[in-house]
C-alpha cells in the first residue's frame, strides 16, 4: 500500500491527452444509452491516471472512444480528443490504425483471450513491430525476443515460437503488455489488465507496469474497480459514475478527503477502510443507472445518502472542492462548500446551462 | 505431446475401429436374418445345390474360423465377389465401375457446399443484421429445411421442361454439352486422366465438362444439406470470432481491416466448420443411396441398395467394409485438419 506518493507530480505543459467533453451513445433498439456522457480529463507524460467506477459506469466506452474503437450501434457523438494537437475524432481510418498501436497501445482485461490462439506469441509481436516499425525476420524476432524479456519472461527465445496457450495466465498478460509495448507507445490504456490475475500475479504486473513507466516515461490510463489498485499504481485518479467523471483529484488527496457522496461510499465500502486488494466496488445499495437521457438532476441521488430536493432538478458541474490544491473537482450540489446552499445550487445552474455541448 | 503426436495417435486409433466395425458387420452377415444360400439360389432352392454353396462359401466351419477367414480377407483386401446381384464377378470389378461415378458425384456436392456455404455464412458473419446478411441467412434457411427428396424431383422436371418452358431459349440438355438429365456420368476420361488429355486436350476437356454436368444437379441437391449448415456455422463462427477479445487487441494494434479479416477472422472461425465439412462425408454416403437412385447415377450408394435388397452377403460385406474405411478416413482427414489449423489440438491443461 503505497499512498506515499507526491500530491503534485503533473508535470508543467501540455497535457499528452486531453479528453475534452466527450459522449458516446449506443444507439440500441430500445433507447440510447450515453455510456459516456461529457468526460472531460486530461493525462501528462509520465503520469498515471486511474479510472474508477462500478460495473457499467462508462470506463471501457472511454477507453475505446479514445482509440476510435467503438462499434455500431456506438457512436462518438460530442467533444474532442486531443492528441499531439490534433482531435483524434477527426483523423481518417488509416491515420487511426497508425496511432493504435503505434502512439497509443491497449492492453485489456483478460490476458487469456486477448491473444490469437492459432498464432505463436512471437508472431503477434512481430506483426506490431511490422507494422509499426517496419521490421520483419531476423531483426523483428531479435527485438521481439527483447520485448519479452523487458517485461520479465524467462527464456525468451524459446517462449516466442509457442503459443498461447502454453503460457499461464500472468505471462500472458506479460506478453500482452510487451505486445502493447511493441512500437514504443507514448500512451498506455490498461482495461482493467489485472482483474483476471490472482493477487501474487496482479501486484507483479502492477509493478511491472511501474518499471516501464519510469524507464520509457510513459503516460497510463489505468481502469478498474479495484480501489486498493488505485492506491497502489495511480497518480490521479478520476472517479467516473453513470458516464460521468463524479469527482478528479490527486490519488492522495482523493484517498485522504474524498468530497463526492459516491467516492466517500466507495471508500467507506472497502472492509476496514483500509486500502485492501481485491476491495471491491459493489457494497454501496442499489446499482449504476443507465444513463439514457439527457441530464437534468444527479444521476447518483437514487443512492445519495446526503441527497436533496434538487438532486432531483439541478444537474451538478464539476467544481473545484480542493482544500488547498486547485486539481480537485466534484460534481455534486453540495459544492462549493464555501458558499451557501442558494448560491451552491446557482453556480451549478448557471454552469450547466452554458456547459452542453458547445465546447 | 506435439500436435503431430496427438495426430499419430488419433490415426493409431482408427484401427481398433476399423476391426470392430468389421466385426459388426460380420455379425450381421452370418448371424442376421438372411441365408446368403437361399439368397444365391433364388427359387431354383435344392439340398444338394445349397450345400454345394455352402462349402464353396465355407459355411460349414466353424463360426470363428469363418470370422478370421472374413477378417484376414478384407484386411488383405482380397474382396471376394458377388454372389446374387452379378454372379462371379468380383467385388473389386464392381467397385471399379461403380464406385468413380460416387466419388464424383462427392467430390461435386463437397465443393459445392464449401464453395458456396461458407463464403456466404463469413460473408453474412462480416456483414450481420444487414440486407444482405438476411438474406443469405433466409435463404440458408429455407434451402437446408427442403428436403432431398423433394428437391431433387423438383429439379429432374424442372430441368427436363427447361426446353418447353423458354421456349428453346434455354434447354438443360443441350446448354454447353450435350447430356441427359438423369444419367450416370461419363467417368472414361479419367481411365488415364494425363494421357488422354495430352493426347486430345479439346476432347478431354469436353468429356470433363460432360461429367460435370451430368452431376450438377445431384450433387446441388445432396450438397444442399451441408451448404445450408456451412453458411449458419460459418456465419455464427465469424460472428463470435469478430467479437473476440483476441480481435478486439488486434485492432487496438492497429492491424488493418483486410489483415484482421484474413489472418485474425477466418482461421479461427474454421475450426468449427471443420466437424461440419467431414461431417458431410456420412451425409453423402446416406444420401447418395437415394440421390443415386433418382438421378440413375448407379453408384456405390445404388450398388449397395441393391445388394441390400438382393441378399447378396459377399458384396454387402465388402461395400460395408469398404464404407467403413471412408468414414474412417474422414476420422483421420478431420484430425488432420485440426491439427493443422489449430495449434491447441493435443494439448491438455
Ligand atoms: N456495444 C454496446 N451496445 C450497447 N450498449 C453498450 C455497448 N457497450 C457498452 N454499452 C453500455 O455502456 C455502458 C458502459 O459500459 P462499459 O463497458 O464502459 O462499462 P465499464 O465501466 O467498463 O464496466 P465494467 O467494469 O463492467 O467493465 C453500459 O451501460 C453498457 O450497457
Ligand atoms: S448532487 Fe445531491 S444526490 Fe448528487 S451526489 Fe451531491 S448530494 Fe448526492
Ligand atoms: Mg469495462
């Protein structure tokens, strides 16, 4: 359990990724589902972001609306991606293909299924660095073999020419990450990469995950539910509820004074409240709504143990609630808490009447 | 265990099937209902003929030395002859000339439904809840519910009126080469395939197109069966395959849309197909009893029915034998493939 880590490690300048007011809808035969509902955050270099939320509140839609992997009947439909400059909603399918991968790489939850089981390992990797790097035969299996022992796989030259299911489950997800790894990403999306793993695997993984990222100072997004993860891995952490991000702090910060009802809940549902692994989200009453239309009320307040008559009318706007950082958002009605409640819910109202989808 | 192992060991394994299918067979033959005395002698039945056969067939051993005797014979493939149906021509003799015109009518209705069914199920798979994909799925349907006897009489008249109803536009019997509806195939050509087509390769390659035609039809309906199964299977397989988690990181990659479809889709989304293709090895040779009759492609399916009806024991012996080494066979192809399509085969864990 490390909570130890500095308040302030963002780094001046521009952000590596910024995730500007984002919204992705399934457009299902029943309803729309706005899976992802304007997510606004920003990631630097060298940074670990988590991702929190229970079960279907929006994590994996976010990921893949960055890497433009989202299928029908989803669609992005709002806000902008900034990359290097550039809105990624904007590039053409070729230039896509060029990111994935190749400035951005993904790694997700199962490590089991996630590689082609007809190929060797070895084959998967060098189709990356073919891809990518333009290398192939000798030099792509030099580098391939390289890629596995970077990421702690034993016998490398032997393991590359076999194939998936001849490796346990913790080397697979080590094989996945030197996959991910392959073509020297800026960015690095992890969907829950360890949910599968067993505790003893998953905290290697984790640390693993930690030693590239110093050695290549690589940007992480990190999605899970697992809070004792975050504690452990991330740098800042957003807390996302019903395709919202509900509250965005430091992890420290986050951990020491959570402000949103929902965070303080999830928080308070780890046993002990101690930050234990495997602690998962799923103890607070009732479940994640699916959010279907547009907001006009706090989608938490069903479960809201501090709700209000307005919950129920004013929809909240991400507000500064930092004791003394300027990084910590919520939105909830509650804030800011240096106002009255009148004057609380005016900000929120007027902030929300201008905020929708001009950004 | 390697893969090639497994495979070895599958093939090891056909062999105990082989003898007890034979076995079977045995005990169907002599302990069954029929005399293979009677039988040979028909109405012309005396006591002095009928045991004069039955030392001939040596029905006067003893059952276990008759059984190795039946045993040793065909494993050595010393097939013996016929008895009822062409007296004192040997069961090879007949299987040469029965059995090509089968194994075309086979060959044609396999192709046909790998060609035609699984193109059309991954096409639908790619393509799901599009225009196109309900079609083809509908379609699928309604041609594999029709059944083979109804269809192929459907396509006997049909063809046979092709003339009358367009009016000599267009008549089946003369489109391209000239054949007959219901026939057994041309199948001379292939007597010395190589020879004859350096000798005369516009003849040749006539009497090729003949054949084919003459067993289009057949072969379109007792493969119409499999390709209505090849199109769900492979429409279903591609589906789950494109869904796959292993997909989902190849595009997170940024593998191409043509290279996902090729390398990462379709190997996979064969391995379920691959039971279905074998599969339609049996189907064949219990539809082509019935195909071959409506067709008069007088086949081993043909063959067999008669010696079935006839009483006629040698044959049916070898014919089952002979049946028994194809399915096997088929056994040992569908491992085959596995194994070369999926490397996972063989390993346990
Ligand atoms: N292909 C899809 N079609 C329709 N709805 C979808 C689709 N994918 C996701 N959704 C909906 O989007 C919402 C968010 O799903 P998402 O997968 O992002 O959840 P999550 O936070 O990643 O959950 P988990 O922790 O279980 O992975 C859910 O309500 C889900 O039903
Ligand atoms: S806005 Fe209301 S319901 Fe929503 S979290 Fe805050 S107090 Fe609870
Ligand atoms: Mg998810």
């Amino acid at each position: 359990m490390s909570t130890e880590q500095p308040t302030e490690t963002r780094q001046k300048g521009e952000p590596i990724l910024s995730v500007e007011n984002v919204r992705t809808s399934f457009y299902t035969d029943k309803e729309v589902i706005r899976a992802v509902d304007g997510v606004s955050f920003d990631i630097y270099r060298g940074e670990t972001v988590g991702i929190v939320g229970e079960s279907g509140s929006g994590k994996s839609v976010t990921a893949r609306s960055i890497m433009r992997l989202v299928d029908n009947p989803g669609r992005i439909e709002n806000g902008r991606i900034m990359y290097d400059g550039e809105n990624l909603l904007d590039k053409k399918p070729k230039q896509m293909r060029a990111i994935r991968g190749g400035s951005i790489a993904m790694v997700f939850q199962d490590p089991l299924t996630s590689l082609n089981p007809v190929y060797t390992v070895g084959n998967q990797i060098k189709e990356s660095l073919r891809l990518h790097r333009g290398m192939s035969g000798k030099e792509a299996t030099k580098e391939a073999i390289e890629l596995l022992e970077a990421v702690g796989i034993p016998d490398a030259h032997r393991r590359i020419r076999e194939y998936p299911h001849q490796f346990s489950g913790g080397m697979r997800q080590r094989a996945v990450i030197a996959m991910a790894l392959a073509c020297d990403p800026e960015l690095l999306i992890c969907d829950e990469p360890t949910t599968a793993l067993d505790v003893t695997i998953q905290a290697q993984i984790l640390e693993l995950l930690e030693d590239i990222q110093e050695e290549r100072d690589l940007a992480i997004m990190f999605i899970t539910h697992d809070m004792g993860v975050i504690a452990e891995i991330a740098d800042r952490v957003n807390v996302m509820y019903a395709g919202e991000i509900v509250e965005s702090a430091p992890a420290v910060e986050l951990f020491e004074s959570p402000k949103h009802p929902y965070t303080q809940g999830l928080l308070n549902s780890i046993p002990g409240q101690g930050l234990e692994e495997g602690g998962r989200l799923s103890t607070i009453e009732g479940d994640v709504p699916t959010p279907n239309e547009e907001p006009t009320y706090c989608r938490f307040a069903p479960r809201c143990p501090k709700a209000f008559a307005e919950c129920d009318t004013v929809h909240p706007v991400p507000v500064e609630v930092g004791d003394d950082s300027t990084q910590h958002q919520a939105s909830c009605l509650l804030y800011p808490k240096n106002l009255s409640k009148e004057e609380a819910l005016d900000v929120h109202r007027e902030r929300g009447a201008k905020g929708g989808d001009q950004r | 265990m390697s893969r090639w192992q497994y495979f070895l060991r599958r093939v090891l394994m056909s062999i105990p099937v082989v003898i007890f299918g034979t076995t079977i067979t045995f005990a169907l033959i002599r302990l069954g209902p029929l005399d293979p005395v009677s039988a040979i002698l028909g109405t012309q039945y005396n006591p002095q003929a009928a045991e004069q056969i039955r030392t001939n067939l040596g029905l006067n051993q003893p059952l276990w030395s008759q059984y190795f005797d039946f045993m040793y014979r065909l494993f050595t493939f010393q097939l013996g002859q016929s008895w009822v149906i062409a007296p004192g021509t040997t069961a090879y003799e007949l299987i040469q000339v029965y059995a090509p015109r089968t194994i075309w009518l086979g060959f044609w209705s396999v192709l046909i439904a790998l060609f035609v069914g699984i193109p059309l199920g991954f096409y639908a798979g790619l393509n799901p809840n599009t225009l196109s994909d309900y079609v083809a799925s509908f379609g699928g349907i309604v041609w594999r519910a029709m059944p083979n006897f109804w269809l192929a009489i459907m396509l006997v008249t049909a063809l046979s009126q092709t003339g009358q109803w367009t009016n000599g536009f267009f008549t089946w019997q003369t489109w391209i080469v000239k054949t007959n509806v219901v026939t057994p195939p041309a199948l001379g050509f292939f007597q010395d395939p190589i020879q004859g087509f350096l000798a005369d390769p516009g003849g040749w390659f006539n009497s090729f197109l003949k054949a084919t035609k003459q067993i289009a039809p057949a072969a379109l309906v007792l493969g119409s069966a499999s390709m209505g199964n090849e199109m769900r299977i492979g429409r279903t397989a591609v589906l789950e395959t494109i869904n796959s988690n292993y997909v989902e990181t190849a595009r997170a990659k940024g593998v191409s849309g043509r290279s996902l479809v090729w390398k990462h889709i379709f190997r996979n989304a064969l391995i379920p197909l691959v039971p279905i293709i074998t599969g339609e090895a049996f189907l064949l040779l219990g539809g082509s009893v019935f195909v071959e009759t409506v067709f008069a492609i007088n086949g081993l399916g043909w063959l067999f029915f008669n010696a079935a009806i006839n009483g006629d024991l040698p044959l049916i012996g070898t014919l089952m034998y002979i049946f028994i080494l194809i399915l096997v066979g088929t056994n040992i192809l569908q491992d085959f493939l596995y194994t070369v399509i999926d490397p996972r085969v063989g390993y346990e864990g």
